[in-house]
C-alpha cells in the first residue's frame, strides 16, 4: 500500500483549483487532496471504477449538496466520466510510481517465494548430503568390527601360549590344537526399539513432516471424547496434502489439530451424536483444571468447551467465538 503520493507546488494557484474553491468553497481544495489520498491507497491507479456519486464524495470527506462536488470535478476535468465510471485525470502521468504499486507488490512477492524456495532446496540438498554421509561411516564400522576383535581375540590367545608353556617331556602328548578362526560373538548393542508413528502429517517444506504416536492419539481422545480421534487425523493429513499453500509449521501444527478437533466436538455436541467413549463430565472437568491458564485460553479459542467453562469457572472467559458456546 502506498504512503505518499506527488502533489505539485503549483496546485494551490492552478487556475482550475481557484475555480473548484470559489464554486465550492474553500473547503473543497480539502476535499480535493482527501480524495487523492483515498485513491493512492485504494484506487492506485486512478480508476473509481464501481463507485458512484454518492462514493465518491465520501471518500472525499464532502459535506455539501449531494452530488455537487463530482459535478464540478467532472466539469473543471480533475476527473473524467468514461463508459466503465470514474477515473481521476492523468493521475498516472502525474503519480507513475504510486499507480504501479500492486505490480511492485507482486513481483517482490514473487522475488520472495523463490528465494524461500532456493533456500528450501539447500537445506534439502545439505541434509540429504549428510544423512548418505552418515550411513556410508556406520557401514565402514559395522565391517570393521567383526575383524578388528578377531585380530584381537587371535593375539590374546597367542600371548596365553607364550607365557605358559607345557611341560618338557610333557607327560601325556596333548593333540594339535586347532586354531579357532570363528568370529567372536559381538556384543548385543542393539537400541531400545523406536516407536513407530501412527500416521504422519504434511508441514510446510522446511519443517518436513509432523510425526502423530500413539499417545498423542490417546491425549486427544481424552480431551475430545465426542470424536473419533483417528478418523479425524486421517482427515487433516488429507487436507494438508490437498493444500499444500496453507500447510502449517511444526511450531503451529498442534494449534491446528486441536482447533479441527474442538470443531468437530462441538458439532458433536450440537447435533446431539453420541460420543466416541463414555463421557464423565466432572472427570473431564476436573482434568481440565490441572491444565495451565495459557493452556485453557488455547483450547477455548479453538473452541473447546469444556476449557470455556473452567476459565468461566475463574472468571476469566475470553469472548466465544461458537454458536456453542454462545448458547452455554
């Protein structure tokens, strides 16, 4: 949006605005300039298009005759009357940078995106870089290991024969022994098993994916009884691939889970369906109250109900923003 636009220094003695002051008074040289500001932050290039009379003079701040101001704009051509309305006289002669601003404003949006999305890819590129980088070492150990515990294993049982020989003349001749060349056993280092996700949803594409465990299904259907918790995040990972302009970041995915499934209790609730589980208010409210006030002020902007009632309860509600709510 435009904050200035070009005013010439002769417009005060402009025969054409001595004119509009002495028909309309010297107020109108006011009105004048309140209509240019209007037009550079709305109407930049000049065009009143789809604004009538009556328009026009609002935005003019004229509080004269109704339609006597556009009709001596009309008459002393600061504007011109075309087939499609209003258009304000060489207004993109006069104001070429203010009438182009729309165009600089999506072509430094335009700018901006391929920027984000050179740097994307760079950060794709560099963290793929290092993930080969890492399986390519591990590979390099896990060979390894076997042979350097076998050198071992052969050089501490070659020391052991050294240091204590047999007898001479050994009383009972003792067979060759044959060389173990079996591979000793390694030791069990394998990790705790990683748990693996339910489901996982679409962020934007720096943040990847936002990975959905069980527990946080669990957390969800204890504070949204009157949903099918799963179904409805099978929906929102949906979503989120079908619109991939409006996909959230890992710091704003949760707020965008809780608010889709306080939606979905509070139709629930309206539509009188029963819930996904047996429902004990007072339990409920009851965890409820254990939950931070910033916590409840969340839920209760998403739509929560039962958060509402507890910051009701404190009398610290913040303005409904449901039909249900509103009804409670």
């Amino acid at each position: 949006m435009n904050k200035d636009f070009r005013l010439s220094v002769t417009l005060p003695t402009h025969p054409k605005t001595i004119k509009l002051m002495r028909k309309a008074g010297d107020r109108a040289f006011y009105n004048l300039i309140r209509l240019w500001t209007f037009a550079t932050q709305n109407r930049p290039d000049g065009n009143l298009k789809n604004m009538d009379v009556d328009d026009i003079e609002i935005a003019a701040d004229w509080q004269g005759d109704e339609g006597a101001f556009v009709g001596y704009l009309v008459e002393l051509r600061f504007i011109d009357q075309t087939d499609g309305g209003y258009i304000i006289h060489d207004w993109v002669e006069h104001n070429e940078y203010a009438s182009h601003a729309e165009d600089r404003s999506k072509k430094a949006k335009k700018a901006a995106r391929v920027r984000w999305e050179k740097e994307a890819e760079r950060q794709a590129d560099k963290a793929f870089q290092e993930d080969s980088k890492t399986t390519e070492n591990d590979n390099i150990n896990a060979k390894a290991c076997p042979e350097h515990m076998l050198n071992d294993a052969n050089r501490n049982a070659k020391s052991c024969s050294e240091l204590c020989p047999s007898p001479s003349p050994s009383p009972i001749p003792s067979p060759s022994p044959k060389e173990d060349t079996s591979c000793p056993e390694l030791p069990d280092s394998s990790s705790p098993k990683k748990e693996e996700p339910v489901l996982k949803i679409l962020l934007i594409n720096r943040d990847g994916e936002f990975e959905v465990f069980q527990k946080d299904v669990d957390e969800w259907q204890d504070t949204f009884p009157g949903v099918n918790v799963l179904p409805a995040l099978k929906a929102i990972r949906q979503w989120n691939k079908d619109n991939p302009k409006n996909r959230k970041t890992s710091g704003g995915i949760r707020k965008h889970i809780t608010g889709w499934l306080s939606r979905e209790q509070n139709k629930a609730v309206r539509e009188g369906k029963p819930m996904a589980q047996s429902v004990d208010k007072d339990k409920i409210l009851k965890g409820f109250r254990k939950k931070s006030k910033q916590e409840l002020k969340l839920l209760s902007e998403a739509g929560n109900i039962y958060a509402f009632e507890i910051l009701r309860e404190r009398g610290e509600a913040i303005q409904p923003k449901t039909k249900t709510m509103e009804a409670r």
